[in-house]
C-alpha cells in the first residue's frame, strides 16, 4: 500500500455515503487497562486537544472497488467487520484521567448507510473527509468512520479509526475482509470467518508480563546495553534536525521510492549471500551512511516489531506494536557484505525482546528520569514486508492508500515497506530548514548503498523523484 498524507490526497469527487454504526444498548464497563502504548497515545492526545493544538491520533485506509457500489452489500460487510472484531466496539475514554474501558455487546450494532452529499470539487471533498475524520475519531464510543465514494465507473471505499484501535497489519487486514464481505455480499462468493480474537486479552498478557518484570530481569539486558552505549539515553539522528529538545514540531514529510520490485528481490538474494534478511540489509546500510556521515560505528535505533507472536494472534485487529531496541556495532573498515551479518545477529535479539514493553522497559531502568532526552514520541524505524498480507497483490490494482493526518516530529521515524511492486520508504520529521538540508542526503546515501548491492551499479547522488510533504501542526 501506498502511504499518503491526507493533505496531499487525491480523490475523484462523487456522491458521498457514509456508513453509521447504532445500537440500542448502553455501554458496559470493562476492566482492562489500556495497553502501555494506548495509554502513551490517548493521553498525549487528550493533552494536545486541551492545549487546543492540532492532532490527528488516527490511521485511515482508502481502496477502490470496479463500478457503483452496492450500498445493502457494503452495509451488510461493515456491520460483519464491526461485530466480528474488538477493535470496533471497544474503547478507551481518552479525556478521563484514569482511561476507563468500555465495551457494546457486539450482536446489538447495526450498519446503516447515510448519504451526506455530492461533490464536484476534489479540495472541498478532501476537506470533508478530513473534518469527519478529525470529528468521528475524537468521540466517545466506537471512533470508527466508513464511507465510500459513488462513481459509476468506480468507488472509493474509506475508513478511519484512532491509532489506538489499529496498526498497519490491522488495515491490510480490513482491507481483505471487507472486500471479501462484499464479494459475498453481492452473491459472487461465500464467505465465514471464523471467530477473531480480540485485543483486550492481548493487553490482559502485557500487563502480566509487564508486572513480572524487575530492573534485574535478564529480559532487560539488551535495554541496559542500548540506554549505556556511547553518552546514554537516545540516540541522535545522523544529521542535524535543528531540534535538540524534545519539543513537538510540525512535520515534514518525504516519500522516498528505494527499489523497484526487482531490485527489491535482488537485495533480498544478496543479503542471503551474506548471512541475513532484507532487513538486515537496510540496518547495515542505515549504518553504514551514518558512520560515512559522523564517524560513528556503533548503530541504535529503536524498531518496530509486532506482538502478534503467534499464528492464532493474526486475525487480531489492534495496536500490537512494540518498540525494541536495535544495537550493533560495525566491523572495522566494512563493507556492506560485512556489515549485514552483524545487523542480523542485532535485529534478532532485538526482535526477541518484542513482549518487553518499551514503557515498562524504560519505567525500571531510566531510574526516574535521571537518563534525559526520552522522546514524548519515540523516533524509529519500521520494516515491513508487506508482501505476505492477504490481498497484498491487488494494492496496486485497487490503488490501496493508508492516510495519515496532519503530524508533529522531534525527530525521524522511518517506514521502509516492501511490497511485490516496489520497496519505498516514508520519513517523518521536523519540519526545519537543517531537517529538510540533511534528512534527504543521508537517505539518498542509504539507497545509494542498497541499489548498488542490488544492481551492481553505482547508485545516483540524488533522486529527482523524492516529493516533500509539508504539513501543519498536529499529532502523528
């Protein structure tokens, strides 16, 4: 999938109908705590709203489907997706101090779609969605928004949920399943799902787990030795951002493409060559760019993993992420070849420690704050191979877009995704004259090191194609 600010979004303009969960139940309490990262997200949203600064806590996903939607079939597929699934009627209320859950019995909600009107503009659409996007996901009860566009040729199918509810394995999964609800509903195919575990028993393991955990446990050896490297705490970003605080700036965003889908492939053979996956791969070269940049040899950075540590926990739709902590060194005058077999012993045992959670982690070895400069958003780098997800092949087909909203950055978060078609790469960061200067150059190093493994051609010193998205306040 394609990941695009919604600034910078393109819909055709059509007939506009939104879908509209009801019940006729009132919520029931529940009693388990929000997951540490919920917790983290919900309050610095709560916290953003009542300083009256823009914030956008949400994740959306947009895709097309061939002719005039069928709107009882699309109903029909919303109201199976929402019941079937956690994520969708159970919630957190954000604005109360001590986050209390509520849940509505699943078989009570009903879908019903409501035409909210035509548009010929595609900015006045645009701005629409936005706004409902903005309201929808801020209220209390099941922050869900699902609509789609009418054309009679094609249909934009959109949804948006808080961030706190969903991940990006989660919209690759509402993505297939409400295609295939819609199939079904149609009457061109049958479809029935099994039961789907929900999230709340996954955040009933965290916070067991997280209790089990002491300053002295072994599970926290790869945390000590990240906050003890080099000066401690955090690692700076190779460049300057012209931010050294952890102030929360508006946002820059760039779109890097990195590798085509057989360059991609071609990477992946020559990092099997050399003892380690794509990933490794890419750390070495972030790596390598960083010790051409500053001299350093020694590469941290914190990496998202998901939780869904077993099969069973797939289906799952939530916020299962975690952020662990990546740490190796360079061998002396390396060579990617070298590099990358260092990289993958390093991502391995950071990925082990993917059921430590990073709030916990921090909470017992941080000592109360005394190691400054603990990020209010946490800058990372993500790799996904997206290639493995139901549906995956028809992203291109059905111009699959997961959008984000307006954000703010204290430093760079990295999303490298692998798909069949191509591997790109989104950065956020501070939105900064430095930022802007240095960001694009150490990324363009990093590609550079990529594309020759993978073609055996030097790669170019700058990249015509790299688009810069400048956004206003708010939160990512």
């Amino acid at each position: 999938m394609r990941m695009t600010q919604i600034l910078d979004w393109q819909p055709d303009p059509g007939e506009v109908v939104e879908f509209q969960l009801a019940t006729d139940h009132a919520p029931v309490a529940h009693d388990v705590p929000a997951s540490h990262f919920q917790q983290a997200h919900l309050r610095l949203a709560a916290a953003q709203r009542a300083a009256g600064r823009r914030q956008s806590p949400w994740v959306a996903l947009a895709f097309d489907l061939e002719g005039r939607a069928d709107l009882p079939a699309l109903a029909e597929a919303w109201q199976g997706l929402v019941r079937r699934h956690e994520a969708f009627h159970t919630w957190y209320e954000p604005d109360a101090g001590n986050l209390a859950g509520f849940r509505i019995p699943p078989e009570t909600l009903t879908v019903h779609p409501v035409r909210t009107g035509d548009f010929t503009s595609t900015a006045d659409l645009r701005a629409h969605l936005h706004r409902r996007i903005d309201e929808q996901t801020a209220t209390t009860g099941p922050g869900l928004l699902a609509g789609v566009i009418r054309r009679d040729t094609v249909s934009t199918v959109y949804a948006a949920i808080d961030h706190a509810y969903s991940d990006g394995h989660s919209l690759a999964l509402l993505f297939h399943e409400i295609r295939a609800r819609y199939r079904a509903a149609c009457g061109s195919t049958s479809f029935g799902p099994a039961a789907a575990p929900g999230y709340l028993d996954c955040n009933r393991r965290e916070h067991a787990r997280s209790a089990s955990l002491t300053a002295a446990s072994p599970e926290l050896a790869a945390w000590s030795e990240f906050l003890a490297a080099e000066d401690g705490g955090f690692p700076g970003f190779p460049v300057d951002l012209g931010n050294d605080t952890d102030t929360l700036l508006p946002a820059a965003r760039l779109e890097f493409p990195v590798l085509t889908g057989d360059e991609a492939r071609a990477f992946r053979a020559y990092c099997a060559r050399h003892g380690g996956g794509f990933a490794a791969g890419a750390f070495a070269a972030l790596a390598l760019a960083q010790r051409e940049f500053t001299g350093n040899d020694v590469h941290r950075v914190l990496t998202a993993v998901s939780t869904r540590a077993y099969p069973r926990l797939l289906p799952v739709h939530g916020w299962l992420v975690n952020l662990v902590p990546l740490l190796f060194r360079l061998p002396s005058s390396p060579t990617l070849a070298e590099a990358i077999g260092t990289a993958q012993q390093g991502f391995q045992r950071a990925r082990a420690g993917y059921d430590v959670p990073l709030h916990r982690a921090l909470e017992l070895l941080l000592d109360g704050g005394r190691i400054p400069g603990v990020p209010s958003i946490p800058p990372m780098a993500s790799y996904v191979d997206g290639r493995t997800a139901p549906g995956s092949r028809d992203y291109l087909s059905a111009d699959a877009t997961v959008l984000t909203g307006p954000d703010n950055a204290n430093g760079v978060s990295l999303w490298l995704n692998w798909f069949h078609d191509r591997a790109d790469l989104v950065v956020s960061m501070p939105d900064t004259v430095q930022a802007a200067s240095g960001v694009p150059k150490y990324l363009d190093r990093v590609r550079e090191i990529m594309l020759t493994a993978a073609s055996g051609r030097s790669g170019s010193s700058h990249w015509p194609d790299v688009t810069r998205k400048d956004v206003p306040v708010g939160d990512g």
